[in-house]
C-alpha cells in the first residue's frame, strides 16, 4: 500500500509509470476528514460503484476498468481500492503514449464524485 486518497472537494493526482506490455497493480486506500473532528477516517466502500477509462492522449479508450473487472475493494476497513491491468492489455498501446485512468467513483449515498487519479506514460 504506497498511496493514501484523501477526498475533498478537488481530485487527487498521483503519478505512476508503467511500460507497456507490463502488469499494472496499484494499491490505496481512500480517507476522508470526520467533520467533527477533524481526523481522517478511513471511507467504507460498501455499496460504492466504480469505472476507471484509461484513455490515450489522442482520446482513444484504451480499456475501462470496473469494479469486479480490473477495480477490486478490500481492507478491514473496506476503504482500499486495487486497480489492476494485465501485461495482454498493455502490450497492444502505443509506447510513450500518455494515458490517463479517471477514476469515477459512485458513493450511493452522495453525487457521484469524479478523481482523476493517474497519469502514467507508458
């Protein structure tokens, strides 16, 4: 676990490289400030619905990640997200390309809430 998102009213950014024909796997977990106190708090995803295009600079969708399908919830607090793209998929882009993964995120409770959450050049 290297990443830690902490939802505001901006999106997060954070940047990861990756080569194409590679497996990409990257792991965080999503916090946000408990209005009373403060503190940070782990978000439950419970209930939580979740897409992620990645799309090339040229605004090709190269693949579309989604909960079950390349998006996976774990934790004991169920607040960590995996994103996990197989070498089979990655092979086919184009080298040094940018691509951006958006990640939008579906809290069943509240408006949907859209983070950009990488940029990778491959």
């Amino acid at each position: 676990m290297s990443d830690t998102i902490t939802v505001t009213d901006n999106h997060a950014q954070l940047d990861w490289t990756f080569k194409r024909g590679d497996t990409f796997l990257e792991e965080f977990a999503i916090e946000e400030e408990n209005v009373d106190t403060g503190e940070l708090e782990p978000v439950d995803l419970d209930g939580s619905t979740f897409s992620a295009p990645i799309v090339d600079n040229r605004g090709t969708v190269l693949a579309t990640l989604t909960l079950g399908s390349g998006i996976t919830v774990f934790g004991d607090d169920n607040n960590k997200l995996r994103l996990h793209v197989v070498a089979a998929t990655t092979a086919g882009w184009t080298a040094s390309c940018p691509v951006t993964l958006t990640l939008v995120w579906t809290r069943p409770t509240t408006p949907v809430i859209v983070k950009t959450i990488i940029v990778a050049k491959l």
